[in-house]
C-alpha cells in the first residue's frame, strides 16, 4: 500500500510540473547577474535579455547581486524557487574559478543548478602601453626578457590573473603583479603608464587603442573580433594557446523542470543566431554560442577541470 501511495503522488508531483512548464511563462523572469550595472556582463544580459522577453511572451528583468567573486547572486540563485522564474547569468569567476580557489567550494556548479545555455565566450586582449617599444608578442616578450623584473602587469579579475599567470609561466617571464579591483581602474593605470601591459576587457581600453593611446597585442578569442581587427589571435601572433576560456551561461536553480530548461535553451540558441543580437554582443568583443543544456554541463564540467589545473600549475594554493 505505501508503494502504491508513492507511486501515486510521485504521479502527481509529474503531473503538477508538467501542466507548470505547460503554461510557463506566466510572469516576469528574473535573470541575476553577478556583477555591476555598466559591466561587460551586465550588458551582455541586456541584450539577450530583450529578444528573449519578447519569445516568452513575460518580462526578463536584470537583477544585479555583486560580490564575492560571483557566489552572492550564485547563492540567491540557489535559494530560489526552481520554477523557471530565477535565472542565473553565470560566468567563470563564479562557476569555474570560486570552485577551484575555495578548499570548500559554497556550491557545485552542475549538481547545484540547472544548466540551461550557453551564452558565448568574453572578449579579453592583451594590452600595452605605447612607452614598451613593441608592436606585437614577439617584440614584448623580448623587451621583458631584456628587463626581468622592471615591468609591471596590471590584473583587473580572476581571468586576467589566471591568464597571465599561465602566459608568464609558459614563458619564464620575470615581471611585476599588481592588482586592481575591476578593469576600469586598470585601464586607468595602464593609460598612465604606471602599468606596462594588462590582459582585460576592451570596455575602457579600445577607445584608447582606437586614439593610439595604448596598443592591442593579441586577443584570447578564437578569432579576430571586429572591435580590435587589429589585434592577431594569440595563435596568429605565433604563442602558445593558453587553456582559460572566459564565459558566461545561463542556469537555473537545482530541481528546475527539464521542459522549462529545454524552451529557455531553444530560445536562447534561435536569438543568439540574429545578426542583430550577434552584432551587438560584437561591439563587446564577445562572441556568442548557444547550447542545449546537456552541453553547457560538460562545458562546465570541463571548464572547471582545466580551471583546476591552471591554479594549480601557477601555484595558487585554494584557501
């Protein structure tokens, strides 16, 4: 009798999820984003967030949580509803670096949520200012071999850190590290001089490329962007490819119904094809990809492991 009575409410529970992701959405979304208005992610949110309200038929509205590397706006997601109606902007600060630094990481990026798609890949360039006399990779590397110890390097996030960490170990570079909370205000030093080169964002730095106020050596993207043509891919300027891909994907809380998953995910893929959507997400310098969410779990399950790796290759102990 009381397999019988589970096995009946276990059909009602299916039944219930199912006629709510039947008639879902019914209301406002709301899409966390773990950083500042005015940053790449957050206007990254807003384009998509747009062409995605009109497809549901309901409102997305951005609700910024900064903080702690990501794990604020991770955890408000976690504590949600798994309903469909909060969902998560995370990139890799928050669902491959926090894991990878925290000896007791706050939560599984996959076991813990509901991956729902991938949005793309972030933009980021390395960046020199005009008083290093070089005009490529080759001409840097041999300027900072020929002053070890006198250059410095600015980082202004954890994929600026870990990416320049793995460039000056495959490298054997000898320079200086100084930190920044956020590239605006690296891009600030390193317009000053008081930073030689940085690997950033292109928001504050490529109107300053653009005025030949500061140079773009190379870009960590897989192509050219059209924001910085100028700027060869790290293969083209004949560099070891570094392993860190800077990215960001929605997800969902844990428990969140596959079909909702699933119509989020066809959306998502359909608009992020829209030469406008893709044109706008190109003035960022990022480019975006779509995924089912089977594929955004094995991406993130494989971004974490190589994650994992890089720490541990440039000798960052997790805390």
């Amino acid at each position: 009798m009381a397999k019988y009575l589970a096995a009946i409410l276990a059909s009602a529970v299916c039944l219930l999820a199912g006629g709510a992701a039947a008639q879902y959405p019914n209301k406002p979304i709301r899409l966390i984003v773990p950083f500042p208005p005015g940053g790449a992610a957050e206007l990254g949110a807003r384009i998509y967030a747009q062409p995605l309200s009109i497809a549901l038929g309901q409102p997305v509205v951005i609700e910024t949580k900064p903080g702690a590397d990501g794990a604020i706006a991770a955890d408000a997601t976690m504590k949600a509803a798994p309903d469909g109606y909060t969902l998560f902007y995370a990139t890799n600060t928050a669902f491959s670096w926090v894991p990878a630094v925290r000896k007791t990481p706050p939560y599984d990026p996959v076991a813990d949520f509901t991956p729902v798609s991938l949005i793309g890949q972030f933009g980021f360039f390395l960046f020199s200012h005009p008083s290093v006399p070089a005009t490529n990779m080759t001409e840097l590397l041999a300027h900072i071999r020929a002053n070890p110890g006198k250059l410095n390097y600015g980082s202004g996030n954890s994929t600026s850190m870990l990416t320049t960490a793995q460039l000056l170990l495959q490298e054997k570079l000898d320079v200086v590290h100084i930190p920044y909370k956020g590239d605006g205000p690296l891009s600030i030093d390193l317009l000053g001089g008081r930073v030689q080169f940085a690997i950033a964002t292109p928001g504050a730095a490529a109107p300053q490329v653009k005025e030949g106020k500061l140079r773009a050596l190379a870009t960590l993207l897989p192509s050219r962007s059209p924001l910085l043509p100028e700027a060869p891919t790290m293969a083209e300027a004949g560099m070891k490819g570094l392993s860190i891909t800077p990215w960001g994907g929605v997800f969902g809380p844990k428990g969140m119904p596959r079909e909702i998953a699933d119509r989020l995910s066809k959306e998502l893929i359909v608009l992020l094809q829209r030469p406008e959507v893709r044109d706008a997400f190109q003035k960022l310098a990022f480019e975006p990809r779509g995924s089912t969410p089977d594929e955004l779990a094995a991406f993130t399950r494989d971004q974490l492991a190589i994650w994992r790796r890089v720490v541990a290759e440039v000798g960052i102990k997790p805390e």
